[in-house]
C-alpha cells in the first residue's frame, strides 16, 4: 500500500500567486504548489540546506529535494519558455506555533490566530524531550536512557516528567516520542537517519545541545537556545564528537540498526 504523503509545514503563503510574462496573452500556465513554493524560498532566498528546509517543514531531506528539483523546472520552464506560473494548492498546513521557532523566530499563537479567519485558536499543550542524564542534556541520542518530558503552556513549563527509553534504538524512540506527542527534541549528538525520522514524525529538533536540560528548554522558550542546525554524528576512533559535545565509546554504530545515533 502506498505511504501516506505527509502534510509539509509552511510559516505563510505567498504574497503574489502569479507572475506571467510581461504583454503576453493567452500564455499556457504552470502550476507551482504552495509547499514548493515554501522550498524555493528557503533554500533559495534564505539560503537553507534541504536538511535545514526538511526540518522546518517537518519533512524528509529527500522529499524536500524533489520538490525543490520539480519546482526549479517548472520555474525554468516559465522564463524560457514564456508561461505564466501560478502559485496554489499543494499538500501543506500553515504554521500555527506548535512548532517553536519553525521560522527563525518564535511563532506567537495571538498573532497567526488574528491575522487568519479573526477566530480564536486554543491553547494547546506543546511537549518538549530532551536526552537527559543527571540534570543534563545527554550528548547521544541514539542511546539515552531516558527523556525529560516537558509540558509548555502559554510559552511557559507547566509540568515535566522523567521518561525511561527501556534501551530501545534511535528507531524505537522516535516511535515513543510520537506516541508521547512530543513537538520539539532538544539533544547532543544525533545521526542522519535519526534526524530524518524525526522530521517525518513531525518532531522539531534542536541538536549539538549541551549543559543544564532545564536551562536549555527556558533558552528555547525565549528564542535564545544555541543549538547546532547541522549537528552530526562521526566517527573518529573511539568516541563520537557530537558539535560541541563527545560521547560513547567504539562499541556504539551510528549508521548500524538498532544502535545508530
């Protein structure tokens, strides 16, 4: 059966749905969808990674890739060939502040809900994990045995909980963290397969995080967290650097089954 296409999270939609060429008349039209609109203007005008442009629209670094190849033809064909391009439709959903910092900058929840229908949008309770071990952010996703659950209302921590991961691979823990209705993941290291998980599951992630678990999610709350956008795993003998952190020893496997980062 074929996968269900995920809804790709975009901030706004555009402020121009068409561009034609100048005196022409009765040109063919191409049609660009919003959420490939969303990819040009990240990777092109913002200049962002499709890494950093899957995360943001809460989608695999490969889909974003063939959308942006798509919407770079479909554009080239306009110019060259004069056709009027046309910007609507798609399989996406505006950002509605669940997703913190989702455009560079934290979404205020008042704000969207005026500046669309007029109507009320209601508070929901977000969740924030992060790996942790003794107070602190722990610097290997993959292998963290536990998770500190935080519940954010209004913009502040209402509760927070310590969750076990049982030992489970970055695989299985990505599943517990949907199932927990996790948002947003703060942590250390983390590898590529573990973060492409994550934005299929529609978690947000803060990587290359180190220090005080409670500190880093007050930081984030105020926009001010310091994170690692392009956060990795690599080898290097034993041990894995994780941006500014190091951890583990050779007997972990960032790109093996189960273990991995």
């Amino acid at each position: 059966m074929a996968r269900p296409i995920r809804c790709r999270r975009i901030c706004f939609e555009p402020k121009y749905d068409s561009f034609a060429p100048c005196g022409a008349e009765n040109v063919e039209q191409v049609l660009l969808t919003v959420d490939e609109f969303e990819a040009i203007r990240l990777i092109d005008y913002e200049k962002k990674t499709h890494e950093q442009c899957a995360r943001q629209m809460g989608i695999s670094r490969t889909t974003v890739t063939e959308m942006y190849e798509k919407a770079r033809t479909k554009i080239a064909d306009c110019i060259v060939n004069g056709r009027m391009l046309c910007i609507s439709g798609g399989n996406y959903a505006l950002c509605d502040g669940s997703a913190w910092r989702c455009c560079g900058k934290k979404c205020d929840r008042a704000e969207y809900a005026a500046e669309t229908a007029g109507k009320r949008k209601e508070d929901r309770v977000m969740k924030i994990a992060v790996t942790y071990e003794n107070g602190n952010v722990f610097p290997h996703f993959g292998h963290t045995e536990q998770f500190k659950v935080y519940d954010i209302n209004d913009g502040k921590v209402a509760g927070a909980q310590v969750m076990n991961t049982n030992g489970s691979g970055h695989g299985a823990i990505v599943g517990m963290l949907s199932a927990w209705e996790v948002d947003t993941l703060i942590c250390g290291g983390i590898g590529a397969g573990a973060q492409t998980a994550l934005a299929e599951a529609g978690i947000h992630l803060y990587g290359g995080v180190s220090g005080s678990a409670d500190e880093a999610v007050e930081a984030l709350l105020a926009g001010k967290l310091a994170f690692d956008p392009d956060v990795h795993c690599d080898h290097h003998g034993k041990g894995h650097h994780h941006g500014n952190g190091h951890c583990g020893e050779d007997k972990h496997g960032c790109s093996g089954n189960g273990g991995g980062c």
